[in-house]
C-alpha cells in the first residue's frame, strides 16, 4: 500500500510534463520542482521547474506520480495537501483548496458613534447585508473617519475573488447614494495580502 500523496497530478497534466522533461539534455532523471513563492489575490502563487533529481535539496519532499518525480519544500507541505496539478485552456494550474492566512488590517482610530455612524449601520443592516447573505456573506462597519466609513466583510464574502466587485458595485454603491456626507468607503478585510490590500472607492 502505497502512502498517501500530498498533492495530485490529473492525468492530461502529467502526460504533457513528461513530454516537457523528456525534451531536457543529458541521461540523468529530472524532477518537477514545485514551490510556494507567495500569493496573488487570495491564493498561493508557485514555481515550476524541472530539476535534476539528484540535486533536489535537504528537507524537500519526493513523490512520485507515474514516471514523473515530484519534489518541494517539507515546509510547503500543509500550503499543497489536497492540491491538485491540472492542465485548463490556459496552460497548468494548480487547483488548490488551500490558502494564504488573511492578517487583519487596522482601521484608523475613528468613531462608532453619532448619527453618520447610526445611518450607515442602518443601510448596512436594512439594505446592504440582505442583498448579499445570498452569498452567506455580510458587511460590518469598523469605524468611520470623518466622511469615510471602513468595512469587514465576513462570511462567504471574506476571502472571495469578487469581493471587491461586490464592493464596488453593490456596498459602496448603495452607502454613498443612500448617505449624502459620506465620500468613500474603504474595505480592510484584505482579501488579497497583497501589494494593495486596501481596495478603495471615492465619490467622483
């Protein structure tokens, strides 16, 4: 019995890698190095690369998947558990159930009192959250700063790829029209830990 792998390679995937390490010079066995760089939006970015075999480094990781070596960092492992390596229109792709943890990010010292703040919780409460709970999603007011109100969405909403259209098109469309003072709203749920975590949208 075979152990378990941490990730897999879909068939059609690996038989255009091995194609691919079939084309590389010399005798020597080459493996598919795969390794976490970071993270674009909210989900991992890697590295593929083939590798001889035999310099495939201390506290790497060897699988093999049919004739392909796959190798990467130990450290990697609980990032790639339950991944898999697929082949779509647009080349390789990891489909991946896991992804980057989410730190919070601090709203400015502001204020959750006073009757700008009273009206965007009722808009909040009244009209913003019923229209996306279809998504199990939901918004929460942080603070507002002078005429700028920060927002956590949470639920279905948190970490998901359209959040931010949902943001744009839908949140702050229905605060600024519903509520004269306010200007902009910012989201600092920072789905994306990204090099722009903060997605803001201001008044024209």
């Amino acid at each position: 019995m075979s152990d378990p792998k941490v990730l897999d390679v879909e068939s059609t995937a690996l038989d255009m890698i091995l194609q691919l390490r079939d084309n590389e010079p010399g005798d020597e066995e080459f493996a598919l190095s795969i390794e976490v760089t970071g993270f674009s939006g909210p989900q991992f970015s890697y590295e593929l690369a083939f590798i001889p075999l035999s310099d495939k480094k201390e506290g790497w990781v060897e699988e093999r998947h049919g004739g392909l070596a796959v190798v990467f960092p130990k450290a990697d492992t609980g990032k790639l558990t339950g991944a898999t390596l697929e082949l779509t229109d647009q080349g390789l792709a990891m489909n991946n159930p896991n992804a980057p943890a989410s730190p919070e990010i601090s709203a400015p010292a502001g204020d959750l009192s006073g009757p700008l703040v009273e009206r965007v919780q009722q808009v909040l409460v009244e009209q913003v959250n019923p229209a996306i709970a279809s998504h199990g999603g939901g918004a929460e007011l942080v603070s507002v700063d002078g005429t700028i109100a920060y927002l956590r969405l949470f639920g279905g909403c948190q970490g998901c790829g359209m959040a931010q259209v949902t943001l744009k098109q839908g949140i702050e469309r229905i605060l600024l029209e519903s509520i004269e003072e306010l200007t902009q709203v910012v989201d600092v749920t920072d789905h994306a830990s990204g090099d722009n975590p903060y997605y803001e949208s201001q008044k024209k």
